[in-house]
C-alpha cells in the first residue's frame, strides 16, 4: 500500500518539476499554431469518438437485453449476464474517456503522466477502503456460489423480506412487499443468514395460531378453525403420498401451547409461494376471528383484576 502511494506522489513531484514557463510556452504554442483543419479534425475524431461509445454501449445493451429475454424465455438465470453487462458498459466508458484524453494535442505526455497518477492513486484508495473492495468481492462471491438469483424470494436475517431485483458489483436491490426497492452491501449480505424461499420447493407453509378460552371444545374449535381454512382459494394440498393412504387431514391443527389465559392451536397451511402464505394467513385471521364469533368460541386477552381496600 505504501509503495503504491509513494509511486503515485513521485509521478506528481515529476509533473512539478516541469518549469512554469516550459508549460505557459507549450499551452502559448499550441494556442497561436492551432489551425482551422486542425481543430475541424480534432472536432471530427471527437465527434467519432462520441458516437463509436454510443453506439457501443447501445449495441451491448441491446445484446445483453437479447440474451437476458432469450435466457428468461428458456427459464435460465439472468443474474450473471447482468452483472457482466454492466463491466463492459463501464470498461467502454473508461476506454473512451482515455482516447478522448489522448488526442488533446500537445498534452500527451502531461495526461499520460495525469493518467499513470489518477491510476495509481484510484488503485490505492481502493485498496484502502476495505468496504468498497469486500463489498466487490462479495458480489462475485454471490454471482458464482448463487445463493440466489435475480427474482429469486428472499429473506436477509430478520430485517428485509423482498424479491431481488439487481445484483450490482457493491449492493443488492430487493424490492419488498409494500414495493420499496432496498439496497443492501453485498459484503452484509454474505455474512447474513438467508432464507431463499425459490430454492427448490417454493410452497410456503404458513403458521395460523390462535387462542381460545379454557372452557372451549376443542375438538369443535379444530373443527370449525379446519373448515374455514379449506375454503381459502391459495390453499394447497401438500400432504405425501403416505399421508393420502393414512387419511391424513389436508390442513393439520395441534395444541402448542397451555399459556396464562388461552389455549393456543395451530393449523399449518401451504400456499405456492411464500408471497401467497402470507397473504393467506392474513385473511383467514380475520375469516377464523369472524366465524369464532359466530359460533360462540372465545378469543380471550389477558386482563386483571385489581381489588381496592377501603380503610
């Protein structure tokens, strides 16, 4: 790291010891000899330039877009062509830039020595900031080990739930269910648990608690909690093989816990996704509260009595 910023001041100490008037005369000569054939070229092969970029980045644009569609089309991974679209977008640009410099006339040797410093010092800076290179190398981490993928449902610890949109060389972007896009460092989410609900098998169990009273038939309040689950349109039957042969309900409700004031019961149902699980449970929330009421079950709450004595 020392040597590189050493060899980046000497380049600049260089740069420095060209004499003042040596720079006034050369930008003086090029001023007064500068002719009008001259500057329509220098015009024209910025021109050229301009447009061989433009043209460029648009016909890799549209190349990447092809390729992406074709391979979305064929159910394949896009997550790679992505990523590789936007180093080659950015390697054009530089390449640009750097031929754009190079035709300054009478200014090849100062932007050589310009470029040769900025080089150096852009490779010191980033080798000095520790989070912008593990963040780097975090992204080739996720492009080739694949976690995920592009579309894919994940969950990143216990804090951001959403689908991933983009993965960029320094973030990710998901975009969650209220439609916020959330970029994360690629560096956080290597070292964070990931729950990846489109690996494999992407139905979704969805966990339904709720509480009745200790006075409460609970065969009946089974009964009833089963058959208004049944009726929900997302609800899928996941039950194996060897559950069908053994009559196995398709929605299945246990006791799971004795608590101060209620009996919690459980019903575990599937839906497709995990995007459908949860919807799912929240209708029928309040579709199993509406039908308790009905059929006279109690949701109790906790609650105290306070006694007051009179002196």
């Amino acid at each position: 790291m020392l040597k590189l910023f050493l060899a980046a001041t000497q380049s600049i100490k260089e740069l420095e010891r060209v004499p003042e008037h040596s720079l006034k005369h050369l930008l003086n000569e090029a001023h007064l000899n500068i002719k009008l054939e001259d500057a329509i070229i220098f015009g024209i092969k910025l021109v050229v330039i301009y447009l061989v970029v433009r043209i460029l980045t648009a016909l890799a644009k549209y190349i990447f877009r092809h390729t992406m569609r074709k391979q979305a089309e064929k159910g394949m991974d896009v997550t790679k062509v992505m990523f590789l679209k936007q180093i080659v977008v950015t390697a054009i640009y530089i390449i640009g830039c750097a031929t754009f410099l190079s035709l300054i006339p009478g200014m090849e040797k100062i932007s050589n020595s310009i470029l040769a410093s900025a080089g150096i010092l852009a490779m010191a800076v980033g080798l000095a900031s520790q989070e912008a290179l593990s963040n780097i190398v975090g992204g080739l981490f996720i492009i080739f080990t694949r976690p995920f993928k592009v579309g894919d449902f994940i969950k990143v610890d216990s804090d951001v739930v959403g689908t991933v949109i983009e993965i960029t060389l320094r973030h990710t972007i998901i975009k969650n269910i209220e439609n916020r896009m959330i970029l994360i460092p690629n560096s956080k989410i290597n070292s964070a648990t990931i729950i990846n609900s489109s690996y494999g098998d992407s139905s979704t169990c969805a966990f339904i608690d709720i509480g009745v009273s200790y006075d409460t038939n609970l065969d009946r309040a089974i009964q009833v909690m089963r058959s208004v689950i049944m009726l929900h349109p997302m609800l899928i039957d996941h039950r194996t093989k060897e559950e069908k042969e053994k009559n196995e309900p398709e929605v299945a409700i246990r006791v799971v816990e004795l608590g101060n004031s209620a009996i919690t019961l459980r019903a575990w149902a599937w839906a497709e996704t995990a995007v459908k699980a949860t919807i799912m449970k929240y209708d029928l929330l309040k579709s199993i509260k509406e039908r308790f009421d009905v059929e006279n079950i109690e949701i109790p709450y906790p609650y105290f009595n306070q006694i007051v004595k009179k002196e």
